[in-house]
C-alpha cells in the first residue's frame, strides 16, 4: 500500500505518473496483479498499469492522490482457454493480462490464434474496450461502408467521435500494418494526455527507420 499525493504550493497538480517496484513472487504473473486506487471513504476503482519486469515494477499515470494498492488476486481471472497458446508461449502472460481485462475475446471460444493477422476493425474495438466504450455513438454515419448490423459499427462510430479516422471508407475488414497500429495508437494517448515526448536517438536505432513515413515516425 502506497500513499501518494503531488502537490504544488496549494493546488493539487495534474496528471502523474508513478513507478512503484513490485517483484513478482514464484506463483504471480502480470496478470494475476491488480493496481487499485482507494477514496477516502473506502471505495476502490482499478488503475490500468504496465509491468516493468526490468525494473521490477508497476507504472501507472493518474491524476488522482490518495492510496494506492497492488495485490496478487489470483481469484480475479480465469486461466485462459485457448488451446492454440501454451504454457511456455513468450506471450502467454500479456494475452492472460488482456482476457482478464476484456480486451480480447479470442477468434473463438477455445483459440487465440496468435499468429494470425488484425483487422482495423479489431484494434478498433480493443482500444474502445481499453477506453471503457459504454456501446453509445453516433459516428457510424460518416462511413460509407459500415452497415449498422456488422459486428464492428459500434466501434468504427466510437474511433470517429474519439478522432482517431477519418469519414468516408472505414475499410474494417483491412488488415492493418504495423505502422498504421502504432500511429492510431500513438493519436489514441495523446487524446488521453498521456506524455508521448520521445528520445531522437531512440527511434533513429531501427535499422528500417528510413522506410517509415515522416509523418509517422513519432508515432
């Protein structure tokens, strides 16, 4: 348990970002920790966190102060139930994090299918899941090519209200490219007001770096 709180003079700032170190015990995973934040009279609401296993910590943003918990809850999520993602698979703890959170649903109810490609559609929705997307928007009118029955209309609408496409062809059903990934996600935390300032010399250490787009290079 951690009490928080950053202030300056007699106003309360904006957003932080913490790193807390946790090392994770023989029986816990990144998926089996929780990251919660408690009011003053009790309540607590989850905080969406990354696990820095270099470090060996959890490190979160949040504008609120107060405490702050981090808890093994191994009762908090069922053992995943695809057949196509084995124990010892490098992803296997990320794809836990992400079924206990709902973000995704897998291809069906016993696979995964980690090698297979995305659509745009898909990340839509994972990141509309991530968003907390009550299901409500009005965006799907400005596709040309979203019908109101496709599986995906609710999402297309939420990433037009949110900014992150453009009106016209929504094109679900495209896979989408590594570089096109990173630029909806680099536009989706920017919109969040997370920090998204980079380190030149960090980016320029792809050896590909001179077949990106300018224009997607920070993202």
């Amino acid at each position: 348990v951690y009490k928080l709180s950053v202030t300056g003079g007699n106003k309360t700032e904006g957003t932080k970002t913490y790193f807390l170190p946790y090392t994770l015990k023989n029986n816990e995973t990144i998926s089996s920790i929780s990251v919660y934040h408690v009011n003053s009279k009790g309540e607590r609401s989850t905080v969406n966190f990354e696990y820095d296993s270099t470090l060996g910590g959890v490190k979160f943003s949040t504008a609120e102060n107060g405490y702050f918990v981090i808890i093994h809850d191994k009762t908090s999520h069922q053992d995943i139930p695809f057949i196509d993602v084995a124990e010892t698979y490098w992803a296997r703890d990320y794809i836990q994090y992400c079924y206990d959170k709902g973000l995704f649903k897998g291809t069906s109810d016993t696979t995964f299918s980690p090698n297979e490609t995305i659509s745009k559609a898909e990340v839509v929705a994972l990141l509309s899941r991530l968003d907390n997307f009550d299901g409500n928007s009005s965006g799907i009118r400005f596709f040309s090519d979203v019908k109101k029955d496709d599986w995906y209309a609710m999402y297309a609408g939420w990433a037009y209200d949110k900014g992150l496409v453009n009106p016209g062809d929504f094109n679900g059903e495209n896979t989408m490219q590594r570089v096109a990934i990173a630029r909806m996600l680099y536009n989706y935390i920017k919109k969040d007001g997370i920090d998204t300032d980079i380190k030149t010399d960090e980016v320029e250490r792809y050896s590909d770096m001179g077949s990106i787009a300018g224009s997607a290079r920070s993202a």
